[in-house]
C-alpha cells in the first residue's frame, strides 16, 4: 500500500543484489509506485545493461519513504550509508533475502533460506501480488537467479530454480544474452588478473 518506497541492497553488488533491486524497482514502478533505488558505489559496469540502471543513485543526502526494502543484504551494515539512511527516513523496513545468517532486521521479514537467490523470492511475491514480469523485469530477475547459482552450477540448484528459470525466459528474459553478459565476457583488467 505504500506509496513512496525506497529499495536498497549489500555494499559491493553482485548481479543477485542488482538483478533483486532493479527488478522489484521496476515492477513498483509499473504499478505507479514512486520508487528510488539507491545502493553504495552504484551498478557495477557489467550490468548497467539493465533497464533503467541509470536511475539507481549512489548516495542518498534527501528523502522521506513510507516503505524501505532492503533485498539481498543478510544484515543492516550491508546495506551501507545507503541503508543507514533510508533507515532513518522511512516509516517502515521491509528486509527480503535467502541468507540464512540474515539478522532479521526491520519491521517485516520475507526471508527463505531455500530460494537460491533474492531475485527468486522477488519472482514469488510479484507472482502472488498478481503482477507477472515484464521482460526488463524478467531479465532483472534471471541476471540474479544466474550469477548467484554461478550458471546453475552450485549445490541448491533444484528443479525449482530451472522452472523459474524457464519461466522468466518465457516472459522475455534473454538467457544466453544474460550468461555472456555476466559469466563469460571479462573486462581486460579482469583478463590482466
């Protein structure tokens, strides 16, 4: 119900806090939310290829929020100057995440240790708020889903995660695109390492 929400996500992104802070961003928007997206250092280069990466600040010195969500950050540190400020200037904090160290911080918690990523749990709730994916949306999601599972290679992959999988690819997601973005293409510092 809030009309005003701040997102925010861990200090140090990596494509599932991205991916969980752009996506769940953009389908508040769509809903005509009045949404900022903020996290310390800004988007990371590789994925600035997301939708409206442009509009995630990096500081936050003004504003007053109704609601803050933070996703992806196990406790209130991670989120940075970011989250201390947002803390201190909303009415209420929502903390989404499947850490099981989360620290349970805020005043609502949507955690599960299962989901293999942040961006699983945000494709869960926007399903049952009855609010499918847009594609830029879906392709937010599907860069969280597949860094944090390193290209569905690690351990919690189960049939689960490839049925969202494939479900966020049907609603318009660019898997292979997504993979060459994130897993395969490294920048020449990188290569120099």
């Amino acid at each position: 119900q809030a009309a005003s929400i701040l997102v925010v996500t861990h200090v140090k992104p990596d494509g599932d806090a991205i991916g969980s802070l752009l996506g769940l961003t953009l389908a508040l928007r769509k809903q005509g939310k009045q949404v900022d997206a903020a996290v310390d250092g800004g988007v990371p280069d590789y994925l600035r290829y997301l939708s409206q990466s442009e509009t995630v600040a990096t500081e936050l010195q003004s504003g007053q929020w109704e609601l803050m969500i933070a996703v992806d950050a196990s406790d209130v540190e991670r989120t940075g100057t970011v989250g201390s400020y947002g803390l201190a200037h909303s009415a209420t904090v929502m903390n989404l995440d499947h850490h099981p160290t989360n620290t349970r911080f805020g005043d609502i918690h949507l955690i599960v240790p299962e989901a293999v990523s942040a961006t699983e749990i945000i494709y869960d709730w926007l399903l049952k708020m009855s609010m499918p994916p847009s594609p830029p949306v879906a392709t937010a999601l599907l860069t969280g889903l597949i860094t944090d599972t390193m290209g569905f290679r690690t351990s919690n992959v189960n049939s689960r995660t490839l049925q969202v999988a494939h479900e966020l690819t049907l609603a318009g997601a660019p898997l292979l695109d997504i993979i060459n973005r994130t897993l395969v293409t490294k920048s020449f510092s990188h290569i120099l390492l």
